[in-house]
C-alpha cells in the first residue's frame, strides 16, 4: 500500500497545473497568486484525511481554491483589483467543468492508449505509477538496471504522450501552448 504522502505527492502533481492556471486567472498578481496556491497546497495536504479516495481529487482541489481565493480577496478588500464574487464563483463554476471534461477526455484517452501497450510494458507502468514501486525495487526484481527501467519507462511515456495526442488532438493533450 502507498504512504499517504505519496498518495497525495502524485494526485497534487497531477492536479497542479489546473490549480495554478485557476488561481492565476483569479488572482492577478503573480506573488499573490503564488501565495494562495501555497496555502491551497498547504491545505490540501492539512485535511487530506478528509479526501475520499476514489473521488476526483481535482475537483476538491478546486473547491479548496476557491476558498482560499475567496479568504485572499476578502484580505485585500480594498484593493482596485478585486474582481466581483458572483462573477468569480460563476467562472470557478465554469473552468471546473471545462478542465473536468478535458480530463476525463484525456483519462479515457490513457485508458485506451495503455490497452494498446505490449503487456511487459503494461506490466512495467502498473509496477512504477499503480503499485508505487521505485526504479530500483522494479530493476532489482527483473534482474536488471535501474537506469534501463528509467529509460524504458520515459520511452513508454513518450510512447503514450504520442497516443493520446494523436487520439485527442494537440490543443487537448497538452502540446506547447
């Protein structure tokens, strides 16, 4: 079983970018921005007790930022730049479901592109991203180096990067923007 703080390491990575792009578009100096995301981190982490595993981690991340865009608003009430709340909540409301069904988009696309893999590879991903397991532990168990699993594992990444653009288009699966 995964330690809890891997557990939430890899669902906030993956979560990440959606909550930086959400609170920099309602927040928009930069310093302060960064600032809520640290305390959105911070909480997240805090109550990560309370997540419930199996439900979308994103959208309670962004309901967490919410919050914590709201409380930094309120601090800096009297500044110019405050944006109105109800149109705020609106477009939380509205970039939750645009990135809700971008994702589950690009969650069908890996499904589909990981079905597609050789089964060693297969095998290989589920060890390192499902199970946790570390280079090393993987490499030791099959007799070979951990640097040949880095390897092989980036290719297999590569591999489904390529997939699940060619399946969704380059706009969606997070091309250059």
């Amino acid at each position: 079983m995964t330690p809890p703080h891997e557990t939430f390491i890899g669902l906030f990575a993956t979560a990440q970018p959606a909550l930086q792009r959400f609170v920099c578009a309602a927040i928009p100096d930069f310093h302060e921005a960064e600032d809520v995301l640290q305390k959105v981190a911070a909480v997240l982490w805090k109550k990560f007790g309370e997540y419930q595993e199996g439900t979308l981690f994103q959208v309670w991340a962004m309901r967490v930022a919410q919050y914590e865009i709201l409380h930094a608003r309120r601090s800096h009430a009297r500044s110019l730049l405050i944006v109105n709340e109800a149109l705020a909540e609106r477009a939380a409301e509205h970039f939750s479901a645009f990135t809700l069904e971008r994702d589950e988009r690009m969650q069908q696309a890996l499904a589909h592109c990981l079905e597609q893999l050789p089964s060693a590879q297969g095998r290989l991903v589920a060890q390192r991203y499902r199970d946790g397991m570390a280079c090393k532990t993987i490499a030791e168990k099959l007799g070979r180096k951990p640097g040949e699993i880095r390897t092989q594992l980036c290719r297999i990444r590569e591999k489904l990067r390529a997939c699940i653009h060619s399946r969704l288009g380059a706009s969606v699966a997070g091309g250059p923007s």
